[in-house]
C-alpha cells in the first residue's frame, strides 16, 4: 500500500511547521542574548548605535543557530509525532493498513529537504553574514581576525624551493607576522638557513622580513635592514587559511580547499566541513528516526515523558559524537570523509534498528 497524496502532503505540512517553529522559536532567543550580550560588552565604548549593535547580532545570530537545526528537527519531529499520536490520528493511520515506514516517508522527506536547503541556501547566507559580523566587529571594534594567535607556522613552497614560517603573533588576517622564524629548504629537501626576523609583510610574490639575520650552515650569521623571501602565497589565501571554516559559503569551499593545498597549506578544515554539509540531510534523516523511535508510544500506556527524555538524550549523544569525531577528522586522525559521514549513518542506522524491533519485532 503506498500512502495517499493528499495524507503524505498533512503529514509534510505539520512536520514543516513544527520544525519550523522550533527553529524560529531558537533564532529569535539567540538573537536576544546576543543583542543583550553585546550591549554589555560594548556600554563603554563611543559612537555605538543601538541599531548598529542590532544590526551586528543579526549578522552573528545565523552560524550561531546554524549548530542546532539537527535539535530543531529532532524536536520538531518529535512535537509533530507526539501530537499526532496524542489526537490518535496515528491510531486511525495505522488502522486504516498504513505502516509506520509509510507515515514517515512524508517526514523523512521533509527532513532530507531541509538538509538539502541548509546546506545549499542557508549555509552561504550565514556564512557571509558570519563574515560582515566579522568585517563590523574589526572595523567599530578594532578587532582583528588574525590577532592574537600564539605560535603560528605556515608551509610554503616557491621557485627557490620550500619554507617553514613560524611568528609569534598574527595581524591584519596574516599578512602581518611579528618575531618571524623562517627555515629555508632547497627543492631537494636540504637545509639551507634560517633567518629571524622582527617582522613579516606579505607583498605580491614575496615575504618582506624587517630587522633580518641569517643564519647559514658553515657561514657567518649575517644580518639585513630587509630581506625578501619568494612566495606562491596571495593575500586571498593567507587570509583564507586564518579563516574559520564556517565563514565560507558551502560552494565555495571544494575550490578554496583545492587552492590551499597548492599553496601547500592544510586544508582538512575546508574539506570536513564541505563533507559535513553533505552529510547533513543524512544526519537530519537520523534525528528523524531517533524521534520516531520514542515519539510512537501511545498517550493511554503512560511513559510518554521518559520516552521523550531518552529521545533528546539519544539526539543529545549523536550531536556529541558528531562533534568529537568531526574534531578527530580536523586532527587528521580520520579522512574528512569518515569524520563527516560516519555519524549520520551510524544514527540512521540505529534509528531504524530501534523502529524495526519497536514496530516489527
């Protein structure tokens, strides 16, 4: 028997609102404490509009609210099961001959169709903002994306050969370094010599090392008001490679990736979070099932609310899990494949073993 149009178009509609709901319901308290958060932080600074700061949290509000779309489908799905259930629409559903794998074809769908939509629409939409919050805050702030980071190294290759670059601190997105380290190799992999340095611009084609002293093997340390060390290195992609993952759009991320590696930077961030993107219908299919798996139970056999909390604690688990093996992945312990992928059909996986020993077993 497949499920009538009309009942799989109620069963879509009432998933789509719950889920919707629940997000807009989460976006609108991120917003809140974030605006509120920022008028805090920012009392004493000058020349601060209420308006400019509203304006920034919206900016922020949506990579923020982008980490709990799984919970808002699991909750979603749940709230949408737990209803029918409680006005025994699923009694006559079933009643009538519909299986429980028929009734949620319709959610699943719905589920697969937000993934889709998340990682195609609402990631690049959140991604710039993401990046304009970032552009405000530097620029009304005076913060910087690249400040402040501790022991920053950068492999590089060019004509001469390869380099390894090491500064004590960042600015300007990279292209600044201060207290610069640099170990020159030949193409062939040979040592050549090392040269510390005050500081480090980045130009068109190469690095500009203030305050220079070389250090060569069987030679006299020499030193240089500047030295300039060739580079493939572009601006773009120095900045590129100090930005976090989640400040680039979903379809730009396979080409930044494949530019990084040619640069002879690590691009594992880049190439996780695009194989998360695509893992994400499939992580959504799962929150799906683990809410089927505990939302099913009738309202007359009691139990219902421990069924819930097994369900937000199963949701809960995944999302951990989800996290932990996705930081395995950026380590390189695991391809970024693995790392994306593996949660979302494990959970799937387990949803349905749960559905098929509830409901067939």
């Amino acid at each position: 028997m497949v499920i009538g149009l009309t009942l799989g178009r109620y069963l879509a509609a009432r998933f789509v609102r719950t889920i919707t709901g629940v997000f807009v319901t989460v976006f609108v308290l991120i917003y809140t404490l974030d605006f509120v958060e920022l008028v805090r932080r920012t009392g004493d600074v000058a020349d601060l509009s209420t308006a400019l700061l509203a304006e920034l949290a919206l900016f922020r509000t949506p990579a923020v609210a982008e980490q709990i779309l799984p919970f808002a489908v699991l909750f979603g799905s749940m709230a949408a099961l737990l209803n029918l259930s409680r006005k025994l629409e699923l009694v006559v559903m079933r009643a009538a001959g519909v299986s429980v794998w028929q009734f949620l074809a319709p959610p699943l769908l719905v589920a697969v169709g937000f993934g889709v939509f998340a990682a195609t629409v609402y990631n690049p939409v959140s991604a710039k903002l993401k990046e304009r919050a970032i552009q405000v805050e530097t620029a009304k702030l005076g913060r910087s994306k690249g400040a402040g980071e501790k022991e920053l190294w950068i492999r590089q290759r060019s004509l001469d050969g390869q380099a390894i670059i090491r500064a004590d601190r960042s600015m300007a997105a990279g292209t600044q370094l201060s207290r610069v380290t640099v170990f020159e190799f030949a193409k062939d992999g040979s040592f050549i010599d090392r040269v510390e340095a005050r500081e480090a611009t980045l130009r068109d084609g190469y690095w500009e090392l203030a305050e220079a002293r070389i250090t060569g093997v069987g030679v006299e340390p020499q030193s240089f008001s500047s030295y300039l060390l060739s580079t493939n290195l572009t601006p773009d992609q120095v900045r590129n490679s100090f930005s976090s993952a989640e400040t680039i759009p979903f379809w730009e991320l396979p080409e930044l990736a494949a530019r990084t590696e040619s640069a002879g930077l690590d691009a594992t961030r880049y190439r996780l979070q695009f194989q998360s993107l695509l893992a994400r219908p499939l992580l959504f299919v799962a929150m799906v099932f683990i809410a089927a798996s505990v939302s099913l139970r009738f309202f007359r056999f009691g139990g219902v609310a421990k069924m819930v909390l097994g369900g937000v604690t199963a949701g809960f688990v995944l999302y951990v899990v989800t996290q932990l093996v996705e930081d395995l992945g950026a380590a390189g312990l695991l391809s970024a494949s693995v790392a994306a992928w593996s949660p979302a059909v494990v959970g799937s996986l387990l949803g349905t073993l749960a559905l098929l020993y509830q409901e067939d077993g």
